[in-house]
C-alpha cells in the first residue's frame, strides 16, 4: 500500500527498513523473478502455519549493515547515501531469501558449529550453493540495476575484480568494509570472510577511530505474517516460472567466482611462501659466509688478549670478542629460521607445550603490566611433532603479542579444532595491530616494524618456518574492529597413528 503512494521522502522513511519493499520498488515488475525461491515459498504457504515465519536475526543484520554502510558514506564526498544504504540492506540478500523459504534450513546453518570456519562450505551443504550465489541468482532475475547487483553478488571479491563486473569503486569499499565490521561480531552472518579490512580502511582514508559505533541497535522490523495477506497464494502461482536454461549459466558462474576467491587466497599465501623461501636461501648462505670470517677474528682475538698486558688493548680486544659472539648470536637465530634441524616428530601434548609457554613468559608479561588468558578446547588434539619446536614457535608468537600489547593490556591464547582437521592455536593481543605497510613486511627477516635497536624481528618468520616444517602455517587474521590475532595452524594426527607412534 505504500508503495502505491506518490513518491515523497516520507514515504522512502517508511519504507527504507524493508528489504522486501526496497527490492520491490528497485524491480521491473514485468521481468522474470526467481523460480526456486518463489517456488519453495508457494509451498511452505500451502502448508499449515509452523508459527516460524522468519528470523528476526537477519533482518536486523541487514539494517545493521545499512546504517553502517551509510554512515561510512556520510564521510565520504560525492557518494549517494541512499544507494548505500540500500546495498547495505539487500548485502544479505540470499540469506533473507533463505529466512523467507526455509526458517528450519537457516537455524540449522547458523548453528552449525563449523560454520565460522567455513561459512561457504556449510551453506553449501545445507543449500547446494551458498548465500552470494543466491543473491547473484535473485539480482539477476528480479533486474534489480547493475550498480546493486555488482555488489550485492561479489562481496567476497577484491575491489579490482569487482569494478569488471560494473562496481562503483567508493560504493563498493564502503559496503564491503560495513559488511565486515557487522561480520566480525559474534552474531555475524560471514558474508564476506576474506575481505581486507585494512585495505579498505586504508583506501577510504579512515582510521580506526573514525569508523562507525552504535550505541543502541536499531528498533526491530516485524515481519508481517504472509497467511494474512490475500491473495499471496495466487499471485506467487502466477509469477512462478521454470527458467532451467539459466540454471546451467548460473552454475557456472558460481564456480567461477568461487575459482576467483579462492585463487586471490591461495596466490596470496604463495607469493609469500615464495618470498620468505627465497630469504630463507639467501640466509642460509650469507650467514654460512659471515660466520667463516667472523671464527677467524674471534680466534685472532681470543690469541691476542691472551698475549696482551696493556689494560686499554685489553678492553679493546674483549669488545671485540664480545661482539663477535653477538653477531654469532644473530646468525644461529637466523639459521633457524633458513634451515632449522629436521623436526624429531613424537606424539605431541599441545597443552603441555601451551602451558609451559606461557609459564616462560609470565615475568616478561607482569613486567609490562600484561594479563595473559588461556582457554582451553574440549575435544581431543592428537598432534606428531618436535616438542622443542613447535615451543619455540608458539613462544615466537606470544612474545611477539606481548610487546605489541599496551601497557595494562592483555594477550589471549587459546585451542581450537577447525573444519579442516587442523589445530588453530589463537594468539589474540590488546595492540593497534601492524599496519597496511607493516603487514606486507611481516615475517620478513629484521622487519620488526618499529625502530632501530628494538628487536630483530626473527620472530615472526622463525615461528612460520618452524610451522612449515610441521606442515602448517602462520597467518596474520586481520579483524575488522577487534584485536591482534595471530593463528598457528598444525594439523592433526589421526588416533590411530598416533598410538602407533607412541
């Protein structure tokens, strides 16, 4: 009935909150509209009421989304405040879609306890392809204008790949950056897991303090309850078509993009993998050349203050040698981070090794007035491993969080099973985080990304390489407003071998 009306901004106030109405004014009513969707909602109404029409958790998720996309844009010259609100509003498309079907699909989606590890591969299982595909599928049909589907479709897509499919660059930025900050709270719905979010601040020009906080949530919208609407029934009959010509381009289209997130994660762990290899090469050699000439002056030295009775030479001498060991020092550091001993690998207790970490660097936490949290997993983490080793990457980790914590701070580790039968252990700090540039340096050999004098930065890239040895790894999770996660990933050993080993 409100759509109905002349076009005034009141009405545009009343109807702003509804994705339903926005998508309905946004469409050309003579054009195809989704089949499968509108199919499964015809039959859930010719079934009895169930009493669960909705979920009041997307909706609200949606307009989330909406205010902060449209108060990210208010800083932003020249940017159309309605058009990012309304792709903020319909970002979650597919999963309104799915809250309108099948209310039963969607709990059992959301209470997977797989599903913030793998948020595609869940919704895939659950629906046979996952929510952007869906909101692709409903873009498409309903023609909804291209300016909203190239966003709405690809939000899991970098914003260069986007722009080719028709994405405005500024409008595009602004709606992924508010999709992950609404993301990152518990009750995130994951839409876009693979975004940048200090890219995007970066490229908008925003720093953390700027970007948008609600004091209160936005008053809910209620669903109004379709077994009261007449003639619903009739009118779904009648717009229900079969177009299973485009079912096959669809498919397509989603392995291709599909092909594209993956390819733009694994290109950028192999770029790096290739990177630090390459250094780990040029370490192993330049330290086996230094340390050559540098036992020649250590000897020569020790010969000498041996020989030597004039205090002052003495003491020159002594520096000497003591600086020689110094540097001898760096190099075995450095070595284990080129080429660390084979790993003796046993039956491995994770928790041990987390305990005895941690007890290690209490006193260099209680000294910077650091608080240090530990939670523990309740499943079983059989692991093959060098003990020594993947101690001393976990201690590369934590000291690491330690002396980026502020003072008064706090660092949080904990165990966790993830989809992929791996360990994640979750090293989480109270610090700023690098930033974009210090991010591209991070297990960079010497890049400790502050200044001279402060640190070798052999830490980070010591406890990736120790990881890699272990066939695991260790990524830097940038979170939209949260803290410094570090994660180090070892994969699990099955019960069987393990007992084998023992």
């Amino acid at each position: 009935m409100v759509l109905a009306r002349p076009h005034d901004p009141e009405r545009w106030n009343t109807v702003r909150r509804d994705p339903g109405c926005v998508t309905l004014a946004l469409s050309h009513h003579e054009t195809f509209v989704p089949a499968n969707v509108l199919t499964a909602a015809l039959n859930g109404l010719q079934r009895e009421p169930s009493g669960r029409i909705s979920d009041q958790r997307i909706l609200s998720h949606a307009i989330d989304i909406a205010r902060t996309a449209e108060s990210l844009a208010q800083s932003r010259s020249g940017v159309d405040l309605e058009r990012a609100w309304i792709a903020g509003l319909l970002a979650p498309l597919g999963w309104l879609a799915i809250a309108a079907t099948d209310a039963d699909a969607l709990s059992r989606c959301l209470s997977d306890q797989a599903f913030r590890h793998d948020p595609f591969g869940v919704q895939q299982r659950h629906w046979g392809l996952d929510a952007s595909g869906i909101a692709r599928r409903l873009a498409w049909r309903w023609h909804l204008p291209t300016w909203l589907t190239s966003i709405i479709g690809h939000l899991n897509l970098p914003l260069s790949t986007a722009q080719h499919f028709g994405a405005d660059g500024e409008l595009f930025a602004i709606v992924q950056l508010a999709v992950a900050i609404c993301d990152a709270k518990p009750d995130g719905l994951m839409l876009a897991p693979a975004i940048d979010v200090q890219e995007l601040r970066h490229r908008l020009g925003l720093n953390r303090d700027a970007l948008p906080r609600f004091e209160s949530p936005p008053e809910p919208l209620t669903f109004v309850d379709p077994y009261t609407q007449p003639l619903l029934i009739e009118l779904l009959s009648s717009r229900s078509v079969e177009t299973p010509a485009v079912e096959p381009l669809e498919a397509e289209i989603d392995r291709l993009h599909q092909a594209l997130c993956e390819q733009r994660m694994s290109e950028e762990t192999r770029l790096r993998d290739a990177k630090l290899s390459a250094l780990a090469e040029f370490a192993a050699g330049a330290s086996h050349e230094i340390n050559n000439p540098l036992a020649v002056i250590s000897g020569h030295g020790q010969y000498l203050l041996a020989r030597e009775e004039d205090a002052a030479r003495q003491s020159a001498l002594q520096a000497i040698i003591r600086q020689t060991h110094r540097i001898h020092s760096i190099l075995s550091e450095l070595m284990q981070f080129a080429r660390p001993l084979p790993p003796q690998k046993q039956p491995l207790d994770i928790r041990a090794v987390v305990a005895g970490v941690l007890h290690d660097l209490r006193d260099s936490a209680e000294a910077k007035r650091i608080r240090i949290d530990y939670s523990d997993s309740e499943c079983a983490l059989p692991l093959v491993g060098d003990a020594r080793q993947v101690s001393l990457a976990l201690t590369c980790l934590v000291r690491n969080a330690i002396e980026a914590a502020l003072a008064d701070g706090w660092v949080h580790v904990r165990l966790e099973k993830s989809v992929s039968d791996r360990l994640d252990v979750v090293i989480e700090d109270s610090g700023t985080g690098p930033n974009l540039e210090q991010r591209e340096h991070l297990f960079d050999p010497f890049y400790s990304g502050r200044s001279a004098g402060r640190g070798r930065g052999l830490g980070l890239p010591t406890a990736w390489r120790l990881a890699h040895e272990h066939g695991g790894d260790v990524s830097f999770v940038p979170l939209a407003d949260g803290p410094t996660r570090f994660v180090l990933s070892l994969p699990l050993a099955e019960e069987n071998a393990t007992r084998q080993a023992a």
